[in-house]
C-alpha cells in the first residue's frame, strides 16, 4: 500500500473529545443526518473518514445521533437518562452555566418555601392560645433591701388593677388611642407589615426586637410581662397578633389593651389610670383627659408630669412633652376624622391633675433610695424603665439603715435649730439639704439625704442633684493636678503645697502666656477674695486653708484646665457636670457635680488615690434567679498615692487650723473642704476619715417652681453670709459622729514629700501699709498688684517684684469686687436638674469657703 492512500491514525481512547468527533462524522437518525463532514482544518490537506471509528466511538456516536441536537448532551453523555430529583448543578450545560439555576427550578423552590412558611405559620397560629386581660399583664412587686438584707419596701402595680369592659372606656378614650397609635386600626388583620420587617432588620443588626406595632400586637405584648425581648417572643407574639385579627372583636381587642397598658403612678388598665391622674372612674373622662392618657401611654417615664427615673426625665422636661403630645393627639383625632374641629377648639387647657399618690409607701427618704437604686440598674446594667415598672425583681441595694437614719436626724437636727420660716419668711424658706455618704474602700453609697420626702411634693433628689456650684470644694482637684502634672513654671514636675503663689486680693491673673487676662470691657482682670486681707506670697497650703480664691485662680492657668479636668475625671467627676471653658472660676467651683460625685471623687483621695465607681445595687434577682452583672465595680488608681495622700494632709489641716474647724467637734483624724459661691447661691462641706467619704450641700429652691432656679441664702437662720463651714459642716459632723460610732479609730498614712517646694526667699511675703491692698470700694494704687506667679526652688523667680509697676492698667475692673473671670460673670444660671452616672447619679463664681 502506498505512502499516499494510508488512513489518518485514529485515537485509542474515549473521552468527550472523541464523542463530539464521532457525532461529527457520523450521520444518525436526527437532525444532523446526511450532513456533509468537513475537514477538521481548513487548509488541512486530508479529510477524516467516517466509519473507522473504535467501537466505544461508535456507542456515543449512535446515543448523540439519536438524541439530536435538541438533547445534546442528556444523560451526561452517557446514553443514560439523568435519574436525579434536581437536576442541579445542570447536567444539559456546561462551564458556569451549568450553576445558573432553571426558572423551573427557581419557580418550584419558591413556591416549596411558601408552603413550608404557610403550614409552619398556620400550625403556630393554631398552637398559641388567645389572651385574657383577667389572667395577664398582672404586674409584680419589685422588693427592695438594706445592705443587711432586710426589706425596705415593696413597690409594685398588680393592686392598682381593675378590668373594665369596653362599654365602660368613653369613645374619646378609644378614639385617642385609635388616632395617636394605630389608625388603621379597625380595618387591618392585627399586624404591621412594615413593622414587622423593622423588627427583623433590628434583629439582623443586633439591635431591639422592637417595631412598630399594631395595638393588637401592644396588646399581646402587654401579656408577656416577665419575657425577654427575643426572637421567639417576637414570632409568638405575631402568631397571636394574626390569630386575634381573625377571630376576636375589634372593641374585645382594644379593651383588653387598655386594660393591660401601663400608664405610669403604678397604674395598669384605663380604670387606675383615671383614678390616678384625675381621681374619677374611666366612664367619666372628657376628651381633653382622654388625650392626655393617650399621650402618657407613649412612655410613662417621659411624659408623666411627675418625672421619671434620669437626667431626660425631670418633672419640667416631662410636663413639656407631655403637653405637646396632649396637643398633637387631639389634631390628629381631628385629621383622622375622629373628633370635629369646632369640637377641638375647646380644649386650649392643659387638664389638671389630682396630686400624685406614687409617694405612698415611699414616705422619707425610701422614695430617694429607691430612685437611685433604679437609676443605677438602667443606666449601669441595661435593664429598661419598662422592665422595672413591670415588676418582679428582688433588688439589694447598699444603703445601711442605720446610717440613713442618722443621716436624716443630723441634717432634720440642725435645720429645726437654725431654720424658722415662720419668723423669717423672707430668708428661711425653701432651704433644700442634699446629703451622700460612700464608703472609701468599696465606693458603696451607703446613705444618703434627697429632701424631705417624695410623699411632701418634693419630688427632686437633692443627693443627685446637678446644677448647683460646689464652690472651694473644686480646689483640692486643681491642686492635685498640679502635684502630678507641674505648672509651666517647673518643667512639668509636680509642685508641693508649700509652692507660694501671691494671694492679695484683687490681684491680676496672667493666662499662660503670662499675659493679663482681660475682662469684658477690656480691663486686666483682677481675682476677687472673700476677705480683703492682704496676705501677700502664701503657700498653696495655707490658700487651702484659708480659702483664698488668688492663688488657685492663677494656678488654674499655670497647670493647665484641661489638666484639672483629667484628674477630677479619674477621681470620679462626671465630665458633663465641669464647666467646659478655661475661666479663672473654673478653680473656683463653678462645676455643678452631685453631692454623690463629690463624696466619691474625695474618697478617692481618702484611699490613697484608688477610686471605686459609686454604686448602689450589689445584687438582683429576678424570677429566683441571679440578674448578671451586678459585682461591685473594680477598684482603679485614679492618682498616685503620695499625691492623694498629700491632698489628704492639707486638707487635714482645713479641718484642723481653716474654714472646716466645726468638724474638728468629730474627734477623730477627719480632712474636708468647705464651699461657698457667690451671693450665697450655695454652701457646702465635704469631708472624710479613712471609713467614710460625706458630701453636704444647702441651698435654696421653690421646689414646686416651673423653673428651678437658686435663690440667695444671705440671711438664712439669721447667719448674715452663710458658709460651707456653717451648717454644712454642722449636720456632717453631728451625722459623722453617729456613722463611726463603735468603730475604732484609724489614722491617714503618712504622706511622702512631693514635688517642687517653693523657696520663700524668692518670694518675700512684704507687710505693706493699709493702702497697698485696696478693699472692694477703693481703687488701688498702680504699684500694688504683684504678679501671681510662683517662686519655685528651682530658681525661677516672680516675674514681677512686690514693688515693681507690673499693671498696665492698674485700675480695678467693674465696681471693685470681680469674683469671675473675663468671660463670664462666674458660672451657669442656676438650673437645678438631676445628675446622672453610673453611681445612679452624676450658680457666680465662687468666693471661697
């Protein structure tokens, strides 16, 4: 045979390869029969034959010939049909598409996921049960107990209950409710879509199960009283929601919401809410009260005119709210076409209400107790207002019976014996007291005194109370910031207390730059003292002691106020009770922190500079069970021990030689600050011993007043100029006396030397004649006013000398008497609020002690 007529070498294995070359060369019985077969190559100088195949050829060749191009590739090729259930990834495609799902397939998963939601959805709905309004929502007590364990009170709503059937709930009522929260209501099948889809995007977040809701689904909420806010409550609740939009009356439905709704003053149901805020039987409310409850149901803590638990929640704040909601309900019942216009242009009064009975039970200062414990729980632990008007929980708290007790006798002792507004109308009354005691190893609030009692309408916590100055009480943190952080003077390395800063009165502070701070008309601005003495170059210690404003005035600029403001912060001060601008009467106490901050922050210097965050709840249980995360809080070291401990030594020594003399009376080792502001808007004392931290506040108020705003206490119990070491200092050492009594006598340690010390040689102190310091009423002398600044041991010396002319402009700013410092006349309008914080806590510039 010649080279020319051999046959192409045909292929010895199988494969798809061969496959698709035998479909190509032999024609079979479909749509490619009879087909000419071309060359594999167009230029390819031969042509394969067909025919010559191997046998495995000829099989795949005869299975795709007969299926045909239509059924290309069936059977994977194979001959054989493809016997899966889905036929996914798609045998009848290859490479990516194979991967692309058939509409059929699409089609038939879809319609198999609907069906599966449908028979889980219709076997949920018919294995929950509908509600009743008798047998749910009935709200438990929460028990609160003293540090030793026994009961303090028992406060709860399952008593203020009544069921009312919807004959008795007024149209006006309904219609409320039905305009301000659902109206749709008596159209839909008992859910909300699009809450519904909220709620699962809250959910996929990690956020609140919460949504929008139907009244039907407020309803069956209300009936899960002890649940938490899961996934599976929210499913459960849905299945009812649509079961009773299917089979229960709409009038059924809504009774039984406003029979189970919480309306705040401890009342469930329609019936208690009109007993409690307007003392009459639900049947006889106007449309005008209607709205109002309709209003409160938006959330009871913020818009009953009580007040609620936090800083947001104040009676002013509340009553705002509520009066605008109490409007915004009555126009909407007008454009959803369920009350006339002519019909809503009666009402242009808020309603009155009947004086709050919340307080019973709560007599003293129980309601105060209970107040903070419940403020630490929700803003400390995450556990809702909501939550805790529910009910259920044991709660046990830190607060030593035998301590408030004492509490309560001192500060009740003393304002019978100095306060008689009967007599003295004009000064003696609305003095308000506030009192915290915490114990110094653990930061446990131990006691504390609120007021006279929620029960005789004063409904403010004056231990929490925010918007009142503390005065000289702020001068241990400036001094502390100087220990540790140094002034621009001394290279960043602490001063010591006995550091010399000039002190006469008047004088003019320099900012950092060591320019003279200017007040509002331009004028170098001048530091106003309590007493016109002219004490010349004193040490900080002795300024501490006497509490004259010069010196921590400029010291405030040398360390630095942001300095300051770290170092309270460590020793417990809340950052949004400081004062925000760096003011010569930021050193002064123009910061408004809780008389429950200030007694933490000084415990803080009590233990050698450790801080514990105040606390007042140590454990909770709830349904037998332990609620999680209620261990004390860990100690943390706030400064170094030497500084605290140091702090500890001066202030030992106010106590001893200064303003604080009268506690002097507790016959113990005992260190305080006395605080007083300008026009005697307030007075304070703040102390401790080794054991216990105690914070005094006094100040006057109208507490039934719109707006809370201070009042001078010259005059009050006939002291011409009240002071921090006054009846401050009187109620803290009569109640220090009792809360120490049977304890043994403990000593501060010894404090280390610190810092720079001062040299007084480089700082003469001179004796200058009467005219060299002016009184307040007299212009001084241009060759009078020293510069502030310090001499340090390190050779730095004033930069201006005792007699050189330093004042470019020597004459005083303003009538003499400038107590503030150039940008502001001393501080914040007097505002009294409440602070808030972890603890379940947190109006010029200050003159001094």
């Amino acid at each position: 045979m010649s080279e020319h007529r051999r046959k192409p070498q045909q292929p010895q294995s199988g494969g798809r390869a061969a496959a698709r070359k035998a479909a190509q060369q032999r024609p079979g019985r479909g749509a490619g029969a009879g087909r000419d077969v071309p060359t594999s190559s167009p230029s390819g100088p031969y042509q394969e034959q067909p025919g010559h195949g191997s046998r495995a050829d000829a099989r795949r060749s005869t299975g795709r010939g007969s299926a045909g191009r239509g059924a290309a590739g069936a059977g994977r090729g194979n001959g054989r049909p493809d016997k899966r259930f889905i036929n996914y990834p798609r045998s009848d495609k290859a490479g990516w598409k194979r991967f692309v799902p058939s509409w059929k397939l699409v089609s038939g998963t879809a319609l198999g996921f609907f069906a599966i939601i449908i028979a889980g959805a219709g076997i949920g709905i018919a294995s929950v049960n509908t509600p009743d309004a008798n047998k749910t929502a009935a709200a438990q007590n929460n028990v609160f107990y003293w540090a030793d364990d026994t009961q303090m009170v028992a406060t709860g709503g399952s008593v203020n209950r009544q069921i009312v059937p919807i004959d008795k709930i007024p149209r006006s009522m309904q219609n409320a409710v039905i305009a301000a929260e659902n109206e749709s209501f008596e159209s839909d099948k008992g859910v909300d879509p699009m809450g519904i889809a909220r709620a699962v995007w809250n959910m996929a977040k990690g956020g609140s199960t919460q949504g929008g809701s139907t009244i039907t689904q407020q309803y069956v909420k209300n009936t899960y009283l002890d649940s938490d806010q899961t996934l599976k409550r929210k499913v459960t609740e849905l299945f009812i929601s649509i079961k009773l939009g299917v089979s229960e009356k709409k009038n059924t439905i809504l009774a039984g919401y406003l029979n189970t709704a919480y309306y705040g003053r401890d009342a469930y149901g329609i019936q208690a809410a009109a007993r409690a805020y307007f003392g009459k039987d639900c049947d006889q409310l106007t449309p005008s009260e209607s709205a109002f409850l309709a209003a409160v149901l938006k959330g009871p803590n913020l818009y009953n005119p009580d007040g609620g638990i936090g800083t947001s929640a104040t009676p002013e704040l509340n009553t705002e709210r509520a009066k605008k909601r109490w409007a915004w309900v009555l126009d909407r019942e007008v454009t959803v076409g369920r009350m006339q216009q002519s019909e809503r242009d009666q009402f242009k009064e808020f309603p009155k209400l009947a004086e709050s009975a919340q307080a019973a039970g709560m007599s003293g200062q129980i309601g105060y107790l209970v107040e903070t414990a419940k403020l630490y729980m929700t803003k400390t632990k995450g556990i809702t207002i909501d939550d805790l008007a529910k009910g259920g929980y044991q709660i046990h708290t830190t607060f030593k019976k035998e301590k408030v007790d004492a509490l309560v006798k001192a500060v009740e002792e003393t304002r019978d014996g100095l306060i008689d507004e009967k007599k003295r109308p004009d000064t003696d009354t609305f003095v308000q007291f506030g009192a915290s005691s915490v114990d110094v190893k653990t930061g446990a609030i131990v006691a504390l005194y609120g007021g006279p009692g929620m029960d005789k309408k004063y409904f403010n916590n004056n231990a929490n109370t925010s918007g009142v100055q503390v005065g000289s009480t702020w001068k241990p943190f400036v001094l502390a910031a100087a220990m540790q952080y140094g002034t621009k003077n001394s290279d960043g390395e602490g001063i010591s207390a006995d550091s010399k800063y000039m002190a006469n009165d008047l004088t003019v502070i320099n900012n950092r730059d060591g320019k003279p701070l200017r007040d509002g008309s331009g004028k170098p601005f001048r530091q106003k003292n309590e007493s016109s003495t002219a004490y010349g170059y004193v040490t900080l210690n002795e300024a501490m002691e006497k509490s004259i404003n010069v010196p921590f005035a400029q010291l405030v600029f040398d360390v630095g106020h942001s300095k300051v403001r770290e170092v309270a912060k460590a020793a417990g001060i809340l950052p949004e009770t400081m004062d925000k601008e760096d003011v010569a009467s930021f050193a002064l106490g123009n910061s408004t922190p809780s008389a429950i901050r200030m007694a933490d922050a000084y415990a803080t210097f009590a233990a050698s500079g450790t801080h514990h965050e105040p606390y007042s709840v140590r454990g909770v249980q709830k349904n037998g069970k332990d609620v999680p995360g209620f261990e004390a809080p860990k100690a943390q070291q706030a400064m170094d021990n030497s500084i605290a401990d140091n702090i500890t030594k001066v202030l030992r020594n106010v106590v001893e030689n200064g303003t604080g003399t009268k506690a002097k009376k507790l016959g113990r080792p005992a260190a305080g600050k006395t605080g007083t502001t300008d026009d005697n808007m307030s007075a304070w004392f703040v102390g401790y011993t080794p054991e216990l931290s105690t914070s005094v506040t006094l100040f006057r108020s109208d507490p039934n007043a719109a707006k809370k705003e201070l009042i001078s206490m010259k005059g009050v119990g006939n002291i011409p100029s009240l002071h921090g070491g006054d009846i401050p200092a009187e109620i803290w050492t009569k109640y220090m006396k009792d809360a120490l009594k049977g304890l043994p006598e403990s000593d501060f340690p010894d404090p280390g030397k610190i810092g720079v010390v001062a040299d007084s040689s480089g700082a003469p102190s001179p004796s200058p004649s009467p005219s060299v310091t002016p009184s307040p009423s007299v212009t001084p002398s241009p060759s009078i006013t020293p510069s502030p600044s310090p001499s340090q041991s390190r050779g730095a010396k004033p930069s201006c000398k005792p007699w050189a002319i330093c004042d470019p402009d020597p004459s005083p700013s303003g009538s003499g008497s400038p107590s503030a410092s150039p940008s502001k006349s001393g501080g914040r309008p007097g505002g009294v609020t409440n602070g808030g914080g972890n603890g379940g806590f947190p109006i010029g510039g200050s003159t001094g002690g």
